[in-house]
C-alpha cells in the first residue's frame, strides 16, 4: 500500500531538519512508496515581516544568550548524528516565515517540494541565509528547482495565504502543539523528532508493514 506522511512544519526548526533526516532514513528502510507532504507552522505568527536580530529573540525568548547557546549545543551534537551541521553562529536574523512556506507550497505544485524545504533547511542552518529577505527566498527555491517567474508571481499576489489558514486549522484539529509533527495515512501521528523505529511503527500501523 501506498503511504503518505503530513508534516507540519517551520523552516527555521532546528528538529524538524533532525526530524526530516529521521523520517528519510525511515522510508528508506521499508519497500513501500512513501509520498511526504510539507504543510506550514509559524513558530513566530507576529514576527515582523523584516525578521528580527537572532541574538536578540533568542535572548528575549529564552532567558539570557547563555541559555540559549546551551540549547544549541544540544541540537548541535544531535544534528552531527544525522549528518547535519548545524552553523548556528552564522545566522544572524530569525525571519518571518510566510513567504517561505508559499513558496513550499507551490513547490509542491511543481514536484520539488522537497527539494525546496532542504534547500531552505540548508540554507538558513547550515549557511545561516537569510530566508526572510525575498530575493534570498527566492534564489535558494529556483535552486532546488522552483520556477523564477512563478515563483516572483506568488510572493508578489496573496497566492498560498489559503493554505497557511488551512493548515493552521489541521494543526488545531490534531491539537498540535509544537513541531515537527507527523501525520501518518491521516491516522497516525508522532510529535516532534522521533527516531526512526517510532516511524516504521507507525507505517506498520496503518498496514504498510510488509
């Protein structure tokens, strides 16, 4: 049988890029098609739309900076396990997020969905990008295979803004409360970064055992 995983999402997720590494090592251990599907979560809905200097949300949002690189180096050594290096020091700003996710979802349109969230993965992580400012976003989803003018097209119209609203409304029926999260043949789901036997589990669930 054919399974199809939903995850909800935000691209300046530490655990979710952990949690995507998971998940493909997961797939790549069973025989069955998998199809992911990536849908929107703002971790900061009321961040402005020019972002804001990383040292000071995360001073604000944790405490002190001493808490927060202590918070980092955590994700930091979990991330080597993954094959992830995360380059924390080389971000500068955290970013709104919205134009990121509109285009993830017309990416998902052109069949690069997933190239397009690694792309952005990568480039806010492990580049330290800035992924908030439009033409960054921009060059870093044509990379991975957007459309240029397409995507030009949608950041310049409200196109998408739709499915944010619908995936805040999935997110709220599956009582969603922190990312990633993972929603299996739209029956079972798994909080945060499991590893990958909590995936294969959940496939067996849903019959995709073999």
């Amino acid at each position: 049988m054919n399974l199809t995983v939903d995850v909800i999402s935000d691209v300046i997720c530490p655990w979710c890029y952990i949690g995507k590494r998971r998940l493909e090592k997961a797939i790549a251990a069973q025989q069955h098609e998998v199809r992911v599907h990536w849908l929107p979560f703002q971790l900061n809905p009321s961040m402005p739309k020019e972002g804001i200097d990383r040292r000071e949300y995360r001073t604000r949002k944790f405490g002190s900076w001493e808490r927060s690189l202590q918070l980092e180096n955590r994700v930091i050594e979990v991330g080597k396990a993954e094959g992830i290096h995360f380059a924390f020091d080389r971000i500068e700003r955290t970013p709104n997020t919205v134009d990121a996710h509109r285009l993830i979802w017309l990416a998902d349109k052109q069949g690069v969905q997933d190239a397009v969230v690694e792309s952005l993965f990568r480039a806010y992580f492990i580049e330290g990008r800035d992924i908030g400012d439009r033409q960054t976003l921009i060059d870093v989803a044509v990379h991975a295979g957007l459309d240029r003018e397409q995507a030009e097209a949608v950041l310049n119209s409200d196109e998408g803004m739709d499915a944010i609203k619908e995936a805040g409304e999935m997110a709220q029926r599956f009582r969603v409360e922190g990312v990633p999260f993972f929603i299996v043949n739209g029956k079972v789901t798994l909080s945060g970064a499991q590893p990958q036997d909590a995936f294969l589990d959940a496939f067996r669930q849903v019959g995709g055992s073999d």
